[in-house]
C-alpha cells in the first residue's frame, strides 16, 4: 500500500508541488483520478475526506489524516516528514516561496481563465512576470545561491542538499518554462541563477523520474483548457 493518496487533475500543474515533494520525499502515492476528484468535489463538506473547494487533496493513510490546499499540504508534509528548515525565519521564508508560487501560476493562468490571453494582456503582463522572477533570484543571492552552486536558502538542515523551497522553485519554472519555451527565454535573461538552480535540481533522479512521468502521463499539457490554448496562441506568436 501506498503512504498517500493524492487527488489532482491529470495535468502537472498546481498538484506537481505536492506530487514533487512525495518523489522528493521517497514516499508513494496513488492518485484518485478525475472521475473520482469530481465525485469527492460533489459531496457536502460532512461527507468530504477533509473540506475542499477543489484539489489538490492529500490523505495520510498511516495518520488517517486528510488535508487540502498546495501551501497547507505541503506543511504538513515538510512537519512531519522532517523537510523544513530548523530556524523560524526559514521555515516562513519556505513558506513564502510556496505562496509565491502559487501566486505565479494563478497569475499565469489570469486567475484559473477567468478571462482569456491576448497579445495586448500578455505584453503587458512580461514586466510583471519579470519582478516576479527577480524575487527568486535576489531571495537566493541573499542565501548565497550562485549560478554553479548553492541553494535558494541554504539549503535543507545539512546545508549540502535541496529543501521544500528549492523543490518548488524547480517545480514553478522547469515545468513551465519546459512546456513554454518563450517564458524559458524570459527566465534565463531575468533570473539566471534560478533558471540554474531549478536545472540542478529537477536532474536529480527522483526529480527527473518525476518529470518523465509527467511527460508520459500528460504529454505537453500545462493546465490545459481554454486558458492553456490562448497562452500558447500569444507565445507561438
């Protein structure tokens, strides 16, 4: 049996930070599927493995404990797995990290499609996207992330091996800018050290078992839908 189950749609999109912290973490999980994510979704907030609006959604099978949202499962997991930084102050900077990138991709998607990308909207939105960058990168040349080397805060407790802050920054960009080659460009130009960093990072072998799966699984879908179709319309353009 498997130590998680997970529920996220079929796409490698907000449900990869959770799914890379698991293969991060050497620990298994099976994932419920769509069929039964929409069933769960349905249920009165009683009836529910733990209230939520949509996933991601983790169960602990050991812990019989249920819990939904990327940034809170994602705690959980670095409380109980032993992942997060010993300091106060690093253990809320991972969290900042996480959040942010959270915000980055509602921001990639215009906020889950609420509207649709233009060209007009898209070229307005490189500045932003660019400050957005810029945080990952003076937040690691503050913690001594170089281009070659180094990690986004230092790295886990050992100092000499990624943490949960490092997993998600190569999480938000590899598998962004893997799929949007535009945004790559935009990456590299803004953000040098972090496009390194998040290179390094999805090479290692649970990483990289990871991105193949993903590759496999969902092809070259991002988020898929309307939303994925009109952002790849303005950077094929």
């Amino acid at each position: 049996m498997s130590d998680y189950e997970l529920y996220y749609w079929s796409a490698p999109f907000r449900g990869q930070f959770v799914r890379a912290v698991l293969a991060h973490a050497g620990k298994t999980w099976t994932e419920g599927g769509d069929t039964e994510i929409t069933r769960l979704m349905a249920l009165s907030a009683s009836e529910m493995p733990a209230p939520f609006m949509g996933p991601p959604l983790l169960i602990d099978r050991k812990a019989d404990f249920a819990i939904a949202q990327t940034s809170a499962i994602i705690l959980y997991l670095g409380e109980t797995l032993d992942l997060l930084p010993a300091s106060p102050a690093l253990r809320a900077l991972t969290m900042k990290v996480v959040n942010d990138a959270n915000d980055v991709i509602d921001e990639i998607t215009l906020d889950g499609g609420r509207q649709m990308w233009t060209a007009a909207r898209w070229r307005d939105f490189v500045p932003r996207l660019k400050k957005w960058m810029s945080f990952w990168e003076e937040t690691g040349r503050r913690h001594g992330l170089e281009k070659a080397s180094g990690f986004l805060l230092g790295g886990d407790a050992t100092g000499i091996a990624p943490g949960i802050a490092d997993v998600v920054t190569a999480t938000l960009w590899s598998t962004m800018t893997e799929r949007f080659g535009a945004i790559g460009k935009i990456l590299e130009e803004t953000a040098p050290m972090t496009a390194a960093l998040s290179r390094r990072v999805y090479e290692l072998p649970s990483l990289a078992r990871l991105a193949a799966r993903a590759r496999e699984d969902y092809g070259d879908v991002y988020c898929g839908g309307q939303i994925e179709a009109s952002l790849r319309k303005v950077l094929d353009a």
